[in-house]
C-alpha cells in the first residue's frame, strides 16, 4: 500500500507537470509569464504529494483512520486552503516559495518511489501518465469553457463561455468581500455551491494570479490530477496493497475515463466525457467525496464494532459528528449532489447495521440531517429549484432510440461491480441476495445500488437545467470504479493464456479490438479539438493578408505562431482597450476594492458588447467583477436584454426602462450595499477607460 500511495503520487504529478507544459506551449507567440505556470505546477505538487509524505512519516501498524492517507489528504487540502486564505493582498510573494516547495515534496516522494520500483512498470507509469496528460488537455482545454487562450478569445473576439466569466465573478466577490455574491448590484448573498469559487479564491493567492485565470490554468493543473488520482488512492487505501502496480486496474481505469465505444454513443446515451472536469464544482468535489468515503470506513473497520457494543470513545462519537458531519456539510458547499447523494448511503448504511438502537448513533444521525439540511438552504438557489418534469433528461438529451440503453450505459460501472460482487458470493438466485443480505455480507454492494438509484431518479423525474443532473448519476461511477479496482484481483478472474487455444486467442483479440481502437480513438479526440481551436483563433488575428495563404487548423500552428503578428492582431481588436484597462482596474489594491464599487452607465456600449455570443447581453454585467475583483452598482444588462433565471441573475431587480442615475442615487445604493466609493467608468471612442471616484462616505 504504502507503494501504491507513491505511485499514485507520481503518476498525478507527471500529469499536473504534462498539463503545466501543454499550457505553455498552447501560448507559444502570446505573452506568456512562467512564474505563474510554476507556481500552479509547484501548488498541485504539494497538494499531490504532501500527503504520501505526512502519511509515511506517522504511519502506524494498527490501523488509524487520524493516520490514513485518505484523513491526511482532506486535512492537506484544508491547510494548504487556509495559508492562501490568509495570504490574500500579498501579491506574487508567494510564487517562488510554493514553486520550490512543491518541487522538493515531489523529489522526496519520487525518490522513495524509485527506490521501490522496477524500471519497467516506472518507465511505464511515466509515459503513460505524460499521454494521459494529454487527454485531458485535450477535454479540459477542448471546449469553450476553458482554453489557455482565454483572454486572446475574450480580446480578439469575445466569444468565451459564460461560465468562466460568472464563476470567476463569485469567486472575486470572495475574494475582496468575504460574501458568496455574483457583485451585479451590491453583494447580496446568494444561496449556491460556491465551495470551489471560494477554493480557487484561496489558491490563486498562493499562484499570483487572478481568480478568472486560475479557473483557466491553475484548475486544471492543481485540481484534475487530484480527480483522477483520487480514484485510484481510493482503491489503495481499501485495499491495502499496491493497486496501482496491476495491469488491470489501469485498463479499467481507462475504460471509465476515457470510454471504450465512440465519442458519439456516448454522448447520444448522456455518459458526457467531457463534463467531467467542465464542471470545476465536480472535479473538486469527487475527490473529496471519495476520501471521506475512505476515512469513514477505515474508521468503521477499525471502530464499528466498538461503537455498536455502545463502547465507543467521545474520539469515535466526534469523528461521526464532526468528520462525517462536517464532510457532509462541505460536500453541499462544493456540490449540491454529492451532499445529497452522501447523506442518502449515510442513512441507509445507518438503517442497515441498526444504528438506530443506539441513542448516541440516533442523536448523531439527527444531527447531521439538520447539518444537511441546514445547509441545503444556504446552498440551494431557488431559481433552480424548477418542479418535477417526467423523463426529463431523457427527452433533452437523449434520443429516443437510445432510451432503451440508457440504465444501462449511465449504471454500467455499479452494475458491474454487483454483478461480481454477486458471483464471488456465489449468489445465484434471489433468495441468496436476501440471505447475504441478513447477514450483512453485502453492504458495499447495497450503498453502490442506493447511489446509483439516488443519483439516476433526479434526471428522470425533476427538470434539472443544462443537463446538470448527469452529476447526479454520474457519481456512481467513481465509487464504483474505485470497489472495482481495490478489489479487482478477487473480482476480475485471471486469464491463463498457457491454456488458451490458438482459436480462442483470435476470438478474444477478435472480440476486444473495437474496444481498443475506439478508446484509442477516444484518446485524441478532444485533444484535437484543442489544437484546432487554437489554430482558429490565431488565424483570426493574423492579418488578413496572411490569412488567405493559409488554412486554419492544426496543420498551420508553426505558421500561426509570429509574436508580433499575434499582438498587432490583439492589439487592434475591438476589445483591446476595455479589457485591457478592465484588468489595470483589477491591479489596484485589496484595500481599495473591499470599500468600492464599480458602476458602468448603459451608455457605454463599448463595456457593455465585450461579450458576443448569442444572448451574451445577460451576461455582461459580470465582466467587471470577474476581470476586476469589484461588485458593480446597478449593474444588470439593459431592459430589452433577455435575462436567465441562473447565475444569481433572479436575485436583482430585471432592468424595465433606461438608467436614471445621479450621484445621490449612487452613493444611495452604494451606502445600502456597504460601500464608500463608487468608482465610475467611461469609455471613449477606442474603447480606454477613464475613471471618476465618486466619494459616498467616510473611508
């Protein structure tokens, strides 16, 4: 086991370095500052491997669930969460610390790694996890959620995704204010998952860079390795031993994550490959999700029976209160359908064992469903609470002559593992599943199933916008991917190839190489999308003489790669001066920003258009927090701009005729929302920012 953490360790790193230099070289001919790059590599490398660390150097020979990997890895990431929380205003001081830092944990961890492992599976594991880096480049960076050329697209054409723009606008007003606000009017607190924006506040202040171009660089570099590696940690801290040296867990680690039919019946049977990281609330919360799951039963295997008899510690009752509890409770500020999903196998599991005999476990259990649902309203927008609609994922997303293999493909890894998990029990009818059952022989497999059913009734029975009740479903897959490995040498019989026929050789090969050519497949698919998105933009800001001799796509990046061409086309875009002067705004200090806000009059179409996508007007007003770190003051679009009832947006007041603002009115609003300063903006003809303080107040 102690190997398998290492392993994981280095594995994750080779990722979050991979990912790092995809970055860079994405913005070969742009701008492009290392410190930051470094300090999001060196940041993920001490999220990455200050846990293998802490938990080799305490391990103990009894189990300890104070001492596992697992408790050492959420208390890692709370630390490293709170030194950026009290860090904020201290500019990039913290970049070459972190950098250096994270370097030398990732040499102390390779070094017992390399020590332990053979030259082999190493030179295997590192290649692999380099080629698995660029995947999920390619998925992350692929779609117009994210790219490392965020700001050229927000500049050279201001056709980005809404998400990282009103995301980042949460996490700014966290940032400066301390409230879980999206800033359009004042800071009114909106009730929302805002658990990762408040985490990336706190992170970017450790990698020297705004909350907006973390979201672009350091999530994915820091964040994603953790997703992926979880899993497999997951499965080490189960089993106990050394996962990640079998070849069967990798192949079926690659099944579930980079999916072994086409790209395209995946997406027509709603197992989206891609919103895997697209959602950073997701890719946040399932680690977290799963290493609490795995501390919960190290503690059960080693207190369960104590606790039960009614001889548990105040430690043990603690643990169940506080750890459990607690962990729950984050769940639901981070996503709202882990939390949910968490507290439905916490009850059942509690139901199953009888812990409702014990006063003390019956206390605890009420305890934490208030915890839940305490929290559930400060989370839970109202807007998004939109009534039962039948089959509603179904008919969105799904096409109709897919509905037939709908369970099956969203349940597949959970119905695999009890499928097993059955045939190891030897259960072959349905009276033995009751008997296990009784017996409590099967309890892993019953949790499964009650995630799987709680997780898929969401989509099929509430409207759910966006398709956001895949994270519903999909949580079922990385538990049950990570039983599947942890216990894959007793699950999955071996193959003896010595007793193999010639023929049966070829059936098998036979039988397996669509499999095999679809994942490979699979494997390049979104990568290529990053390329050629990248080649598009670069091409749209050549000049147009250049232009028309080449032929944008991947084929053309060595050609699209001119420094000076690239910053005349940026520098002659129409959102040049506004986002330029945007991001000078955003350099002034914390100390000024906590006691101002920003207000933008609808006169100034130059701020007002920076977005361009199709119903990009509802969005608009989230440019200034989300660029500057300021809450805006009457800052909702303009009265015909047609609103959605998402983003906190339902919270203000919809605009319904033109701006009649005077400075008394300002100062009015800005003293009702707390602020002294009302820093008004205009734009001239080429779009530079002028700025006039207006002082509402005492400082």
């Amino acid at each position: 086991m102690e190997r398998g953490f290492s392993s994981v360790a280095v594995a994750s790193s080779v990722v979050s370095i991979g990912l790092g230099v995809i970055y860079w070289a994405s913005r070969i001919g742009f701008v492009t500052p290392l410190w930051p790059i470094l300090a999001s590599v060196g940041l993920a490398l001490l999220l990455i491997n200050v846990p293998v660390i802490i938990e080799r150097l305490v391990r103990s020979k009894s189990a300890s669930w104070e001492r596992s990997y697992s408790f050492i890895w959420l208390m890692t990431l709370v630390a490293i969460a709170a030194i950026g929380r009290f860090t904020v205003g201290v500019g990039s001081a913290m970049l070459v610390p972190v950098t250096i830092l994270g370097a030398l944990a990732f040499l102390v961890v390779a070094f017992w790694w390399v020590r332990e492992a053979s030259l082999r599976f190493a030179a295997l594991l590192i290649v692999g996890s380099g080629l698995f880096s660029m995947w999920i480049g390619g998925v992350v960076w692929g779609r117009i959620y994210k790219s490392p050329l965020f700001m050229e697209m927000l500049i050279g054409t201001g056709i980005v995704h809404h998400d990282g723009i009103t995301l980042a606008a949460l996490g700014n007003m966290l940032r400066t204010y301390h409230v879980a606000s999206m800033g359009l009017d004042g800071i009114p607190y909106m009730a929302y998952h805002w658990g990762s924006p408040w985490l990336f506040a706190q992170l970017s202040n450790l990698t020297g860079q705004s909350v907006l171009t973390f979201y672009q660089l350091g999530y994915p570099i820091t964040m994603i390795p953790l997703f992926f590696g979880s899993v497999i940690a997951f499965a080490t801290q189960l089993s106990e031993r050394d996962v990640p040296r079998s070849w069967i867990t990798w192949a079926i680690f690659i099944a579930a994550t980079v999916g072994f039919i086409p790209i395209t019946g995946m997406d027509a049977i709603g197992v989206w490959t891609s919103n895997l990281v697209i959602s950073e609330s997701y890719a946040v919360g399932i680690p977290i999700a799963l290493m609490l799951l795995a501390s919960v039963i190290v503690f059960w295997k080693q207190r369960g029976n104590a606790v039960l008899a009614a001889n548990g510690t105040v430690a043990d009752f603690a643990f169940l209160a506080i750890v459990l509890g607690g962990g729950l409770v984050v769940l639901g500020y981070v996503k709202i359908s882990l939390m949910v999903l968490g507290f439905a196998a916490v009850i059942y599991a509690g139901f199953r064992i009888g812990a409702w005999r014990r006063w003390s476990l019956l206390v605890i259990g009420l305890w934490i469903a208030a915890l839940v649902a305490i929290t559930y309203q400060r989370v839970s927008l109202v807007a998004h609470r939109e009534g039962i609609v039948p089959l509603d994922f179904l008919q969105s997303f799904v096409p109709r002559e897919w509905w037939a293999f709908f369970l099956i493909a969203q349940l597949f890894w959970s119905l695999l593992y009890i499928v097993l998990r059955l045939r190891q029990e030897n259960a072959r009818t349905v009276g033995d599943v009751i008997a296990l059952a009784r017996e409590r022989r099967i309890l892993d497999l019953e949790v499964v199933a009650v995630i799987a059913i709680a997780g898929i009734l969401p989509g099929l029975i509430l409207h759910i916008d966006g398709g956001s009740a895949f994270y519903f479903s999909d949580v079922q897959r990385w538990v049950a991917l990570g039983l599947l490995v942890a216990s894959a040498g007793t699950l999955i019989p071996g193959i003896d190839w010595s007793k193999v026929s010639g023929l049966g050789k070829i059936a098998i090969v036979f039988v397996m190489l669509p499999f095999v050519i679809s994942t490979a497949r699979n494997s390049v698919y979104w990568t290529t999308r990053m390329l050629k998105a990248n080649a598009e933009l670069r091409h749209s800001l050549y000049p147009a003489s250049d232009r028309s001799a080449i032929t944008p796509g991947i084929r053309s990046l060595p050609r699209l790669a001119d420094p000076a061409k690239l910053d005349a086309g940026l520098k002659s875009a129409v959102n040049y001066n506004p986002v330029q002067g945007l991001l000078a705004l955003g350099d002034l200090p914390l100390e000024l920003k906590e006691r101002s806000a920003v207000f933008v009059p609808q006169s100034e179409l130059k701020y007002w258009t920076i977005l361009k996508r199709p119903g990009a007007c509802a969005f608009s007003g989230f440019v200034v927090p989300s660029l500057t770190g300021f809450s805006m003051i009457d800052g909702m679009p303009a009265s015909g701009c047609k609103l959605s009832p998402y983003y906190g947006l339902s919270l203000f007041q919809h605009r319904v005729r033109g701006e009649t603002e005077t400075r008394s009115t300002l100062c009015h609003r800005a003293a009702a929302a707390g602020f002294a300063q009302v820093i008004e903006l205009r734009f001239d003809a080429e779009g530079r920012i002028s700025q006039n303080a207006i002082q509402c107040g005492p400082g």
